[in-house]
C-alpha cells in the first residue's frame, strides 16, 4: 500500500526524493514517487525509507471530505519527539501545531528558524543532523489518541517483514499532477 487511511476521506503517504548533501530543504522536494507501507497491527504501520532518500509527508483528502484537524509527531532515534510544523521539541505529542484538512497538506520535514526544513531520514545521518525512528500522527484534540504510528525501516527490513519489495528510486519519476504510487 501507498497510503494510509487517516479519516474519512482523509490519506496519509510519503513521498519520496533523494537526500540533499545539505540535509537541508528550502522548498518542497518533487516526488518520485510514494514509499511503500504495510501494516504493523492496529494503527501501526511500516515505511520503508530506503538509505540516501527523504521523504515528505503527504495529507491527502477526497472530494468532499469533512474537515479534520492533523497532528504530527516525530520520534528522533534519539528518543525526543519534534513537532515538524513548529520545529518544537516536546515530551506530550501531539505537537502544538496542526493543519487542517481538506485542502490537502504537505510537510517537507521538520521546521526550522530560518525557513527551511530538516529532511526526514532514518540514520545514518551526518552529524548534527536529525534522523527520524517513527511519527504519530492525531486526528482532533490534545487529548486524543494517536490515530496511527508510522514507524521508518530499511528496505531490507521491510521486506523481511512482509512489506514486500522497495522499488528503486527514480529520480527522473517526477510528480506531474496525478496521484503517484
């Protein structure tokens, strides 16, 4: 599968792009195309983020969805938790910001000062730059449950897994305005 169902109407995927050396976005990267997932038990979900590639997270709604608020959580291999709308560490996910959907969203990554955006990457990842484990992601409230669990692994992994294959990236495999696998 290429996306996850969040509410009605309402898909989460993430779009893939090979890793800037910076490590560093000052716009949205084109898509090469959605990452695979698979489901991991209820509300658990795993992405396969090959190495050298970044990812961007994609909230998609269908004509006529009802209005959700969106959450995002992001779980460093370090343990902290970052909301990437605000850039903000924070021990209580869901982070401080939300975005709400319909009109479809996107996140390049995690926020930063000066305008751009950390990639989301698993490690390894060059000093001083962050690397992500997994990212919660809540519909509603502060008080609400996480709605699902996205947890990032090696392809190899996911196919161990059952996640099936990864295919390679293409980087000449840009988004032109339909929705990508």
């Amino acid at each position: 599968m290429f996306e996850l169902p969040l509410a009605e109407g309402v898909s989460l995927s993430f779009q893939r792009y090979p890793l800037p050396e910076s490590g560093v976005l000052a716009a949205l990267p084109a898509s090469a195309g959605a990452l695979p997932c698979c489901s991991a038990g209820p509300g658990r979900f795993l992405v396969a983020l090959p190495e050298g590639e970044g990812c961007w997270i994609g909230i998609t709604a269908s004509p006529g969805a009802p209005p959700v608020r969106v959450s995002l959580s992001i779980r460093g291999v370090d343990g902290r938790a970052v909301d990437p709308l605000s850039g903000k560490e924070g021990d209580q996910p869901p982070g401080p910001s939300r975005v709400r959907v319909p009109p479809s969203a996107q996140v390049p990554g995690i926020s930063r000062n000066d305008g751009g955006w950390w990639c989301l990457r698993r490690p390894p990842a060059p000093a001083g730059l962050p690397a992500i484990r997994s990212l919660d992601v809540y519909t509603g409230g502060h008080d609400s449950a996480a709605s699902l669990l996205a947890r990032f692994v090696p392809a190899a992994v996911f196919e161990r897994l059952g996640g099936g294959t990864t295919p390679p990236l293409r980087p000449d495999a840009r988004y032109g305005g339909w929705r990508l696998p």
